[in-house]
C-alpha cells in the first residue's frame, strides 16, 4: 500500500506554476523554433513566398516561440533590475509619486 502511495506522489504532475515554468525543456523548445526559423530562411533564398508567409505564421502562433519570448523579457528585466539596484537608481516603474509632464 506504502509503495502504491510512494509511486502516486512521484508521479504526479506540477502543482504550481512556478514548478511548471521549471519543468519546460527549454532545448527542445529552442530547438523547435530554430528549425522553423531555418526553414523559413530556405524557403526565402527558393523564393518560396506562400510557404515562407505560411511558415511565418505558424512560428508566430507556436507555443514554443510564445514561452520563448516570454523568458527573453522576463530575463532582460531581471537583469534590468538587477544592474539598476546594483548603481542605485530608480527601478523602472518606480518613481515615487506622480510625473508633471
């Protein structure tokens, strides 16, 4: 019974989304748009305009392009942050009362 209970919670999907965002195999994503990309290129030096446009479109709709660029500004404001409280400065969207523009 013990081992049944041992197996059930290992097995069992992330319960957060924090544990989500961790669990996504970041490579096979990557790799996923790279190849689109790449075959969005060849079909441009073929001059392969509907395939290429068709291409475009299914990049710019793929989950993986969309959690990719999610983690580019995640990280690029991570590190925007990062640098700002690291040379004292404001952080962004901080101002500390109202702009008189």
């Amino acid at each position: 019974m013990k081992e049944r209970q041992m197996i059930a919670a290992t097995a069992s999907a992330p319960s957060t989304d924090a544990q989500r965002w961790q669990s996504i195999d970041w490579p096979a994503m990557e790799k996923r748009v790279y190849r689109l990309q790449v075959r969005i290129a060849k079909s441009i030096r073929e001059q392969r305009w509907g395939k290429a446009r068709a291409l475009q479109h299914l990049l710019s709709r793929s989950f993986a392009a969309k959690l990719i660029a999610v983690r580019r500004v995640i990280s690029t404001k991570e590190a925007a942050r990062q640098v700002l409280t690291e040379s004292g400065g404001p952080l962004p969207g901080n101002t500390g009362g109202r702009r008189n523009n």
